[in-house]
C-alpha cells in the first residue's frame, strides 16, 4: 500500500531507519512537509504517517485514496479525528513509548534546580572556585528532595512513572487526575484536588492530555496559590500554560522556578513571553527523543500499519474499526 511520511525528521534523522515498515509498504519519507505541499504529497497515499503536520478535515476529506493513519506520537491532536471517521477511516497512535525517557527528563530538570548544576558549572568555568577562601562554594540554596512533595497533575503511564522516581528519592507523592486511577503500593501518596495540589507540592509536574477545557489552565490565579518556593515542570504540552502569566510569576518571584521542554508555538518564537524570565529552564522538546523512545516509536508504528494491511487495525484512537 502507498504510504507517505510527511514530516520524518525528528523521529529519523538518521539514526532510526524505517527498514522494517519499508517491508510491508511502498514507502516515500520526506523529513518534513509545509502546509501547501500536504495534498501534493499524499494524493495517492492510502496510507499516511505524521508527528506534528496537522491534518484538518479539509485535507482529509480532498484525499481520495486515504484508507488509514498512524500519528507518530501518542497525542492525536493533530488529526481531525471526526473528519477521518466520517470517512471511515481509522486513526492509530503509539501509546506507551516514552514514559523511561520522559520520566528522566523531569528529574533531569528537577535535580538540575535542586542542585544547581549549571549555575555552578558556570560558575567553576568563570574561575569562582578559584578565588574561594574555603574548599567549596554554592551560588545558592541547595535542596533535599527527601521529604519533599511532588505534585503530579494526570496520572496515566508517565505519571505513574514520575510518581515511582519521586518515592524513590523519599518525597510524598500527590497526585490529581479527573477519573479514577487505582493507587500504587508505596506511600506517602494520596490522590488530592487540583487546588489542593497546587498549594501543598513543593514540585508540580504536568502529564496530562491537551483537551479544550484545560487549555491555558495554569495561569495566574493557579499560580499565585503555590508556594514561593515551588518549581513547576512540564514536559506534556505547551498551551496547558498561559505562557505571560508564567513569566510574570517567575519575574516576580511568585514561584521559585520553572522547567519547560515544551512552549505553545513550536519552534519557540522570538517574541515568547518566556524567553527573557529569570529562574526558568527551557529545552527544545527533547523529553521523549532518546533513540531508545524513539526505536520502540518506530516498531508500534509498524505494528499499526502491519495490523491495518492484515486487514485490522489497533490503537485506534477514533472508534473506527477495533482498538
């Protein structure tokens, strides 16, 4: 079956090979794909795999042949799921992939704050060490995270996963998530309020969906109920934060810091609001890229166009076929 991979990149730069879906299918990869060459590239496709180049209705319904998609990512967000059900044709996404790597990405944030690698890092390679009267120097406070507490809003398999780090180092868990999820078998850890979240963890980390009503929920009166020593993480999606409420809150020290991997436009624009805040520490949307994540990414997706070719599908995502 024609397939098409619009935008292969990030997941491929050259280290992740596509050979095994390349088996099952008459495969064109391009690294990326604008806007105004989506139709072009994917007139003939049955088959069609992106990450983050948005395919609207409009697009859906001008392609003719198009019998399946498999977003290259576990959030579908970038598919009109209804457009492509309308057409009868099954939407599949790659769950589970990421949560190792996603999971070492907060701590990696979260010690760096705790510890102050960079700064003082820096601070050594500036020669502060040198001139020090004393066999050691700290720029600022250090943190225990030994009786800490970590907030943890959503708790699907990445939170599970930040959960089980958190317990390790020896901090209280406390997680919000809107449906019932069984607990695990350390503790401290409770289930709690978003507010009541909020205003008891010394550390917040997101892991939860993109959906219309939580866009932009992390604004100011949410962050002006947080402890002026909190550090906020988010490594799930950018728009969960209204991003010049945050910045005001960093600039004027309502919070203690923040971590971000992933802002609301992406690449970061020049006029982000964030990206003149003091205390902040941004990466360019990396949480999920080792190759390990990246390699098991790969092999469900095979697995989903391997299922829809053997006339099934799974993971579906859109109710079209079986999940």
């Amino acid at each position: 079956m024609k397939t098409v991979i619009l935008d292969s990149y990030t997941l491929n730069p050259g280290d992740n090979p596509w050979t095994d879906l390349e088996k099952i299918c008459e495969l064109t990869a391009y690294d990326r794909t604008s806007p105004d060459l989506i139709l072009e590239r994917s007139m003939d496709a049955e088959i069609i795999l992106t990450n983050k180049t948005i395919l609207s209705a409009e697009t859906i319904n001008a392609l003719p042949n198009l019998k399946f998609i498999s977003v290259l990512a576990t959030g579908y967000n970038v598919v009109d799921l209804q457009a492509a059900a309308a057409r009868n044709i099954p939407v599949s996404n790659v769950p589970g992939y990421s949560p190792p790597s996603v999971a070492q990405h907060v701590f990696a944030m979260l010690l760096n704050h705790a510890n102050r690698i960079a700064m003082h890092d820096q601070a050594v390679k500036n020669g502060q060490w040198a001139e020090q009267e004393d066999f050691c120097f700290w720029t600022a406070p250090l943190i225990e995270l030994a009786g800490k507490k970590m907030g943890i809003v959503g708790y699907g398999d990445i939170g599970r996963k930040v959960g089980s780090i958190a317990n390790s180092f020896g901090m209280e868990v406390l997680v919000y998530a809107p449906r019932p999820k069984p607990a695990p078998d350390y503790k401290p850890f409770s289930f709690v309020p978003l507010e009541q979240l909020f205003r008891e963890a010394d550390v917040v980390s997101l892991h939860c969906p993109l959906t219309a009503d939580n866009e932009k929920f992390i604004n100011k009166n949410l962050l002006s109920t947080m402890k002026s020593n909190a550090y906020l993480i988010n490594t799930a999606r950018g728009p969960l934060i209204n991003e010049a409420d945050l910045a005001a809150a960093l600039t004027e020290g309502v919070i203690a810091g923040a971590g971000l991997d992933v802002v609301e436009a992406e690449p970061m624009l020049p006029g982000n609001p964030l990206s003149g805040a003091p205390r902040l520490t941004i990466t360019p949307h990396i949480a999920w890229a080792t190759l390990e994540a990246r390699s098991r990414l790969t092999q469900t997706t095979v697995a989903n166009v391997k299922a829809f070719v053997d006339g099934k599908t799974i993971n579906v995502v859109n109710g079209v076929g079986k999940a």
